[in-house]
C-alpha cells in the first residue's frame, strides 16, 4: 500500500515492529526510484511528531499479538 502511495506522489512516513520490513520496502522503493517519498521511523511518538497538519494515519495491522502489542503503543502516545 505504501508503494502505491509514493506512486502517487504521497510522502509517507513508515514504522513497522520489524525493522526488517520497513528496509525491505526502502530497497523496493529505491529500485522504483520512489525512495525519496519515504521516512523510516522506529518510534510512534517520533514519526507522530514529524506529520504534517492535519495528520492523516493509516494502519495495516494483523490479527493477534502484534496488533495488541501496537495498540499498546498507540495508547502510550495518549
């Protein structure tokens, strides 16, 4: 979803609890020459901090503990 973002010019800013995931969408973007439309963040509050206004989110998470374990850190953000 993130690489068709970019493909439409769209500026995302990425977190993912793999930082494995994220590099592996930073080499697929490089190849598409749409890197340059990409933030790596490893912190919510920190990639929170460096949206635009107004702040638009959007999630891809799946079932079972690691979307508990992101909700956790999303309400820390609270």
């Amino acid at each position: 979803m993130a690489l068709l973002f970019a493909e439409h010019g769209i500026h995302a800013l990425l977190n993912d609890l793999s930082e494995d995931t994220v590099n592996q969408l930073l080499e697929t973007a490089r190849k598409d020459n749409v890197e340059s439309r990409f933030e790596k963040y490893l912190d919510y509050g920190e990639l929170c901090k460096n949206l635009d206004s107004p702040k638009v989110f959007v999630f891809s998470l799946p079932h079972g503990d690691s979307r508990r374990q992101r909700s956790r850190l999303l309400a820390s953000l609270s």
